[in-house]
C-alpha cells in the first residue's frame, strides 16, 4: 500500500474548506475531461462541515453534478430520514440544495425500504448496485475519492476494531450487527471496496482523533485499528487539524 501524505490546517474551519476546495476542482477537471466521478461520502462532523463548504464552492464554480455519483462509506440501518442517517445528514448539508440528479445519489438502505428490517438482504442489494455501476470491472466502481472520518477508537466507516466486519474478503457491503457506538446495526464498505479507490482521504479534526490518526499512519494490525487498512490504490492523504495532529 501506498505512503499516506499529511495535510495539515489549523482548525476544523479551515480543515473542512481545503478539502472542499480541492474535491470540487477535481469534479471539474472530470467534467473537463469528459468522465463520471464517483465519490463516497462520510458522516460525522468533519465530514459533514466539509460538505457544506463544498456547496458553497460548487456555487462559486457554477459546478455541474450531471456526472457526479454519490455513494456512502457507510450507513446506520434506521428509518428513511432519520436525523441520525448520515444520508439525512448528507443532503440537509449539500444534496438538497444542488441539482444532481437522483438516479446518481445512492444511499444505502434504510430499515423502512424495500428489504424490510433485514439487514442483510439491504447490505447485499448495496452490494449488488455497486457492481452494476462497475460495469463488468469489479464488484465496486472505480471510486475517484472515498471521504472517510475516524473515531478514536480508530475505526473507519462502520468497521470496528475486533469485529468481524473488518477482515471482510469477499463482500463488497457488510452488515454489522454489534456496534460499540449506537445505533448497533449498521451497513458498511467492506476495506477491500475502500482500497478500490483512487484515492482515499481520511478526515480528523479535534485532540481526541490524535491516537487514531498516529495508529492509521502507522499502518499497524487492522483489527486493532481499522483506520490503517484505509489505502487508495493510487494515492491516501490524512486531512488533520493541529489537534488531530498533535500525536505525529
């Protein structure tokens, strides 16, 4: 696996633009360059404060979404619209307010849906959209970015350290039955789909991420910490503010 690389800001402001500013320049060039960007987006504070400061920089740019496909790392298994869904999250911080198209959002499956309460079954039809967007390539697309918060237990999406999620092989989608951290049952990318893409790009800001930020750049066990399975195929970068950096 590739050297993470470290960018460091001053605080969780500053933090959330810069990483806006260069995802939204990287959609552009894909429109420039006349292909489909997939990105998988993340929950958590970070990730939504990034969010928001990438509609602010999409509406500067005049940006289009046309080509853009939005996917989720990961998803509490709750009701559609359940304030805790990082879906919801999602679109009250960016996806409302932008004129993407629909049928390129891809959220994951709520408990409400079209599988009931089976929690199964919606991790694998996840899976199952994901290999039709791959087109033959993969059991995942290409992903051009994967935003990724950590915790400071150091896990990463919905993949914990201990549990059996995270040495995942075979599936794309995992369900997870027994989170630490409520609500207990949650979809997930396995780490083989996250290592599907281009680049990922972890996101911590505040002085209680800084153990889980030093453990992920150590690339250690990654039953210990997931976080340090989370490698882009071509490039992984560690977006810190000086509290989360404060252990390196």
């Amino acid at each position: 696996m590739n050297e993470p690389e470290i960018i460091r800001h001053s605080d969780a402001g500053a933090l959330a633009d810069s990483v806006a500013l260069k995802l939204v320049n990287m959609i552009v060039q894909a429109e420039s360059d006349r292909r489909e960007f997939h990105l998988v987006l993340t929950g958590g504070g970070i990730g939504i404060r990034a969010l928001e400061a990438v509609h602010d920089h999409s509406k500067e740019a005049g940006m289009n979404w046309s080509h853009v496909h939005l996917w989720w790392g990961d998803e509490r298994f709750l009701p559609n619209k359940d304030p805790e869904r990082n879906e919801t999250q999602a679109c009250e911080a960016l996806i409302d307010r932008i004129p993407i198209p629909s049928r390129n959002v891809h959220p994951m499956p709520a408990s409400d849906g079209m599988d009931g309460d089976h929690i199964e079954h919606a991790a694998t039809r996840y899976g199952r959209e994901l290999a039709v967007a791959a087109r033959g390539q993969g059991p995942v697309p290409v992903f051009d970015v994967c935003l990724l918060g950590v915790g400071p237990d150091a896990h990463v999406a919905s993949l914990f350290p201990g549990l059996p999620g995270v040495r995942e092989d075979e599936a794309s989608v995992t369900a997870v039955y027994d989170s630490p951290k409520p609500p207990p049952r949650r979809i997930t990318l396995t780490l083989s789909s996250i290592r599907a893409s281009r680049e990922v790009w972890v996101l911590a800001s505040g002085e209680g991420k800084a153990e889980a930020v030093r453990l992920g750049l150590a690339g250690g066990d990654v039953d210990e910490a997931p976080v340090a399975g989370a490698r882009g195929s071509e490039r992984t970068v560690f977006w810190l503010d000086e509290d989360a950096a404060s252990r390196l």
